[in-house]
C-alpha cells in the first residue's frame, strides 16, 4: 500500500518535474522549445538527457529499457535492451546514449503492414516521441516511440496521431487568430478514456476455451438472474474487486496517472476506471497502460479481466467513452462558451465545424470506433447505435436554430417555454449541466466536450482520435478560407456567424435528440440520408472513398499507400479474428460439447433401457430432447464447417469478411442456439464447463 500517495505520485514517470530537476537549465530549455515544435534536439542535448534517465532508471533498480511502441495490431509492442555492456577491458559498464535514447531498430517483417513491407525486408525504426513521458513498468525504463518503415511509412497508429494533431492544431489557431484572439500560438487536444471491463475468476477464464482464446463466450444460457434488477450499477464494490481497484490506482498513480473514478457498471461482474483528461497522444499512450495495468493485476489477484467489448450475452458488453475537447496553448477550451460575445462566436464556430465535419464523415467516424468485437455491442440497445448522431441538448440546439431561422426549436417541439436568451450573448448563462444525458446518442455534447460513445473498450483510441483531429482540421481550415482576407474583425465575427447558419442549414440532419434504440429512429435516419452501415467490415471500405483518401494525404496524415495498407490490415485482421472465434468453437462443440450430451444421453438411456415399459415420463423425454439435440448440435457443426471453409476459399480479403458476417456469423449463432438449449437442461455432472452464473456472480 501506498504510504504517502502524494509524494509517490509519478515516481516511474521522468516527466518535466524530473527532467528540471535533473538536467542543466540549457538542457531543459533545450528540450521544452522541442516538445513546444519550436526546435529539435541535438546530440548534444539528446546525450545530456539520455545520461540524466539511465542515472534516475537504474537509481530505481532499472536495468534494460525498451522503445515502446504502437504496431498496427491495437496493442504495444517492446523489445529490452540492457544497459549493461562490457567495456574495452571486458569489464561490464552502463551505456546509454542520446542515439539510443531518439532511435531504435526492431525488426518490422513480423507485425502488420497491409503490404508495405514484404516479409524479407525486415528494417523498421522508432523514433522517441518527446511530448510523451517516458515511463517505468517492471523494472524497464519504457520510452514511447513512433514506428515507421524504412521508406519511412507509418506502422503504427501513433504517428498518424501526431500527425493529426499537428493538422488541427495549425487548423484552430488560424481560427481563433481571425476571431481575434492573436495571442494563441498553438491547440492542442484534450481526452478523456472512460475504460470499462469484466471481472471473473481465474479458474472459470481458464476452464474455457473461448475466454481463453477469444475474449468472449462462444455460448453460454443466460443466467437465472442478469441486470434486470439494476442492482449492480454503482453498488457496493466487492471485497475482492475493491483490493484489485486499490493496487491498480497505486501502480496508475505511481505512473502519474489520475485515476479518478471507479464503480460498478450495469452487467453483473463489470466495473468502470476513469482517469482525469490528459493531452491527446498522452492520454490514448496512459490507456494503453491502464488496459495492462488491469490485465496483469487481475492475474495477480487470481481474476480475469475481459476487456472484450461482448463476453457475454444478454447483459451490456463494455467500451471507451472517448470525451474530447480542443485546448490553446494558454488553457482556453474551445468548446466551452465563455462571459464576452466574442468568445462566444467563437464558442458557436467550433461547435458547428464539428457538426459539419460529423455530418461529411459519418461512416469514417462509425469505422474508427469498430472492431469484430464491437459489431456484437453497437445497436444492442446497450451501446450506441451504428447511425452516427450528434446530441446537443435542447439548450445548445435553441441556441443554434435562433440563428437559423428555418427550423422551430425543440422547446417549441415540446410546447415548453422558450429559454430567453440572445444567440450571442446569452451563452454566457448557460448553466453547467445544461441539458439532461442522452445514452443513446454516439456523440452527445456534455458541457465542453463531446463524448464519442461508440468506441470499444478493446481497442486503441489512437486512430479513433486521428479520425476526429483530421475531419475537424479540414471543417475548421474551410472556415478560415472563408474568414481570411476581411479587414474588420467585427466583420469577421458577423461572417463567422453567417458560416453557421450555412453549417446549421446544410448538416442539422446529424442532429437528434431523441432515443437512438429506437425502430423509428432507424426509419427516420433513412428519410434523412444517414447512412446506416450494419458491419465492421463493411464500414472499412470507406478508406478507399476519394475523399476520406484526399481528406488524409491533404493534411499529411496518411498517403494513398499507407491507408491502402491499413485497409489491407483491418480486412485481414477481422477474417482472421472470426477464424479463431469459428474455429474454436468448433473445437469446444467436438471436445466439450458433444461428448458431454452423448455421456448423459447414454446414462438416460440405460435407465430408460433397464426400466423399459415402467420408465418415468421424465426419462423417456429426457432422452428425445437429448438425442435431438445432439443430431441438431452436429448437424449445426457441419454446416459452419462447410460456410466457413467455403469462405476462407475466398481470395479476395473483403470478400471473404462479408461472406464471414453475412453467412458464417448466422451459423455460428444456430451452433450456440443449440448447445445453449442443451446448457439450460445439462447436468452438471455431464457438462463441465462454467456456467454464466458461475462467472457473474462468484466474486
């Protein structure tokens, strides 16, 4: 247990309260112009640094370090390097340079890369990414690095961050400079991962295939109880939950990460972690973090953490509620409205550039938050529907609409009384809380931040970011385009208003307030035009839209080749994660399933045959339903083997995924039906697998 949390907060991080304490002040000064973009490091400068860490890592019983990084995979990649090398004597001394320090050399011929690489040309580099912190986790001093190709194409979904980042910042400074406020010289973003996951025992995780393999369960009968008496959400936390909860904030905390919030969320065996927001590549680097730190300290307690976005069926699966605001160098957030009219012009310009980029990119946004595993969450009724919305509040909306004047206000809608307040000025009154929650809308304004819901809690939240830092920086510099060239700011300010009304007129059928869960609202986004796409799989084709591909290389974030290559990656990666999912299924059918209903089938069927005529009614029905099971269960199995294998036949990748959604998917589900209907009336003598009970409420 932490003794004193203040002092040992950020212990493993040599962050700026570390460098400034430990480096010369040119050093330091050095180092700050180049995480400002305002220079580059030297050798000399890099050497300085890399001395001052090695001292301050093997101080703290560090011996090797690793270039932390990001491969196109979703998850990190490291290898460790010692510190330790012999001299020319032969006699061991600690080496670690400025060189080593900037760049590192792993081999790149193993991890995905669409075909940028072939498998013979293995040289890859990571670079230090400076505006990160460089980190210690079990005892390895951990630098965070972006990983490109020889040819210097991105590997990872990091660089393209940065990249994004770069492009709007570039893009929101220009804007806030035409409004009038010349004294911001950069923006940056500001994001905040709600991450949510299920804990069960050890021993049931390991007990199943399935978990094991795959993340989630194939099959598996709703338990007697669910989440039907909501009496999980915010509950008291277990005992054995709340001992994980502690070491985990202890080893976050260590690493400077708030983590601010924790409880019970609403599926039986799920529980939420929030941290404080932190600058946009910072905070996707600490999420990463934070999905390990939860993985290894539940094996430590002797739990499983799930972070699939579906373990389980018929109770909420889990994502990563993205919040995400635009901060200037000087802490002005842009999407909060602020006390003069000016700054609320500015406030109103903002929030229209991000319902115009929403409104272009619909189907980008919805593919950045997928992944195979979230296709079984989104539209559930539990998670955000696949149709891309915005929810802004009746309060905002009125605001919006007062400058449009062709559409009557949602307090009319409602026969409500009108809020009075001028579309300027009256924005310096809106209350904090403005508007109630909407938790079916995939993005919903909440104050002064838009959270993006759709993301699963799986994934990295690097190209999810990337896509919203990309399709704002083109809204925003279409702004500017128009604001640029007008002597007078008053003028400004009165075209920036004209700006919205255009946005406002052009893209308020993103805009809905009402229940996303609902039929109608499928068939009111159809009148609409909001595209509606059903799979994963399907939303990737949008990378090989002509203007999502000029979207990216116009503001230098991908090129033409590298979103072919991560077309390439995606497709891929989804018909070899439904490979694993079928194939494991069909093995826990053949090993598990079949030879459990074939054991009880033979036991009812000698009783029925040693009591013939006399038998009970029990037995006889016992030994249809089982013996039907049985052929049906096979009988499943065969087909998903011939759908299966018919589809991986496919050489096309694309192909093959929707061949895999549309036709495979439909069997794998018959399968479970199946054996779900023999789970429910199983003996537990036969059947040993753990049930959904088991795993739900054993903690």
């Amino acid at each position: 247990m932490i003794e004193k949390p203040f002092e040992d907060f950020g212990c493993l991080v040599f962050g700026e309260r570390e460098m400034a304490d430990r480096l010369p002040k040119p050093i330091y000064q050095s180092w700050k112009r180049t995480v400002a973009n305002e220079g580059t490091l030297d050798r000399q400068t890099a050497d300085a640094i890399a001395h001052a860490m090695k001292r301050w890592a093997m101080e703290k019983g560090v011996t090797h370090f690793t270039h932390w990084f990001q491969p196109m995979t979703g998850g990190t990649a490291e290898k460790h390097d010692s510190f330790i090398e012999p001299n020319a004597d032969g006699e061991p001394i600690a080496r670690f340079s400025g060189k080593m320090l900037i760049k590192g050399e792993p081999d790149a011929s193993s991890f995905p890369s669409g075909g940028l690489r072939a498998t013979f040309e293995a040289r890859g580099y990571t670079y230090w990414d400076v505006t990160s912190p460089v980190f210690i986790r079990d005892k390895v001093l951990c630098i965070p690095t972006v990983f490109v190709s020889y040819n210097g194409e991105a590997l990872d979904r990091k660089e393209p961050l940065l990249k994004s980042i770069s492009a709007l910042s570039s893009a929101a400074t220009k804007v806030v400079n035409l409004l009038g406020d010349k004294d911001v010289k950069s923006c940056d973003i500001s994001v905040g991962l709600e991450q949510e996951y299920f804990l069960i025992d050890r021993k049931y995780f390991n007990q199943r295939a399935d978990l094991k393999l795959t993340g989630r369960t194939l099959f598996g009968s709703s338990a007697p109880k669910a989440q039907e008496l909501d009496d999980h959400y915010f509950g008291s936390i277990p005992k054995r939950v709340s001992a994980f909860m502690q070491e985990v904030n202890e080893e976050l905390w260590k690493l400077g990460i708030y983590a601010k919030t924790e409880h019970n969320e609403v599926a039986p065996g799920q529980f939420e972690l929030a941290p404080v927001y932190n600058m946009g590549n910072v905070a996707v680097d600490q999420n990463q973090v934070i999905m390990d730190i939860l993985r290894k300290t539940a094996e430590k307690h002797g739990l499983a953490c799930l972070l699939h976005e579906k373990p389980f069926d018929g109770i909420n699966g889990s994502g990563k509620h993205d919040n995400y605001s635009i901060v200037t160098d000087d802490g002005q957030n842009l999407f909060a409205p602020g006390d003069k009219p000016a700054e609320n012009i500015r406030f109103l310009v903002f929030i229209c550039a991000f319902i115009k980029a929403v409104d272009t990119y619909p189907v980008l946004l919805r593919m950045s938050a997928s992944s195979s595993g979230n296709d079984h969450r989104l539209g559930a009724n539990e998670a955000p529907p696949a149709i891309i919305s915005i929810y802004l509040g009746s309060y905002i909306e009125d605001i919006l609409y007062s400058l449009y004047q062709g559409h009557e206000s949602q307090a009319e809608k409602k026969k409500e009384k009108k809020p009075d307040f001028n579309p300027v000025s009256g924005l310096s009154y809106i209350p904090h809380d403005n508007t109630d929650r909407n938790r079916t809308s995939p993005v919903a304004f909440t104050g002064n931040k838009f959270e993006f819901r759709m993301l699963g809690s799986s994934m990295s939240a690097s190209f999810p970011n990337t896509v919203l830092n990309a399709i704002m920086a083109q809204a925003l510099n279409e702004i500017a385009s128009e604001l640029e060239g007008i002597k007078y700011l008053q003028d400004v300010r009165e075209k920036a208003l004209d700006i919205c009304r255009n946005i406002i007129h052009d893209h308020k059928k993103v805009l809905f307030s009402g229940d996303g869960y609902s039929d109608e609202w499928v068939k009111e986004a159809a009148r609409r035009g909001l595209p509606n796409v059903k799979s994963f799989i399907e939303s990737v084709q949008i990378l090989n839209d002509p203007a999502v591909i000029d979207l990216f290389t116009s503001l230098d974030i991908y090129s033409r080749t590298e979103l072919i290559a991560n077309r390439n990656i995606l497709e891929e990666r989804y018909r070899k994660v439904m490979g694993i999912e079928v194939r494991t299924m069909q093995e826990m059918t053949r090993k598990s399933v079949l030879p459990a209903m074939s054991a009880e089938l033979k036991f009812y069927a000698d009783v029925l045959n040693a009591s013939g005529e006399a038998a009970p009614a029990y037995i006889k029905k016992r030994v249809s339903e089982l013996s039907s099971l049985i052929d049906q269960t096979y009988t499943a199995l065969q087909k998903l083997v011939r759908a299966y294998d018919k589809a991986t036949g496919l050489s096309d990748s694309y192909a093959a995924g929707k061949d895999i959604y549309y036709k495979v998917g439909p069997l794998m589900s018959q399968l479970r039906t199946c054996i779900d209907r023999y789970e429910v009336i199983a003996s537990r003598e036969f059947y040993k697998l753990p049930l959904y009970e088991d795993m739900l409420f054993s903690l």
